[in-house]
C-alpha cells in the first residue's frame, strides 16, 4: 500500500483543487453504474500525473468522502 489521501466529490464541472489535507475533485458523471467513481479516479490521476490503475478506493465507495490508496 502506497500513500492514503482523502477526496471529496461534488457535483458540478470545476478542476480539481486542495482544500488542507483533502483533493476536492468535481463531476457531472451519473452515480450510476459506478460512472462518477471511474470519473473522480481518471481525474485525480491526471491531477496526480500517476496511472489510474495504480488508484484504488478504500472506502466511501457511495458516498461523496472517500479513502484513495496510490499505490508506488
């Protein structure tokens, strides 16, 4: 397991930005058929310049506050 980091979803089309410890991270894709978390995890990996396969959710999977792991 690589480094943690928080992230916060919200509706709408901004780019992605810091708030303290936390990457608030904006979409406008559907909450359905796991759409927005693919969206927020393509976005935060090009806010991170990493691969989003090295991206995975630990928890909030349903809810807009989340756990990521970026695996090194």
């Amino acid at each position: 397991m690589g480094r943690i980091i928080k992230v916060k979803v919200k509706d709408g089309n901004r780019a992605p930005f810091v708030v303290d410890d936390t990457i608030v991270i904006y979409t406008k894709a559907k909450h359905e058929n796991n759409q927005a978390n693919r969206d927020v995890l393509r976005q935060l990996s090009e806010f991170l310049h990493t691969d989003v396969e090295k991206i995975r959710i630990l928890r909030g999977k349903t809810r807009r506050n989340k756990v990521i792991s970026i695996d090194d």
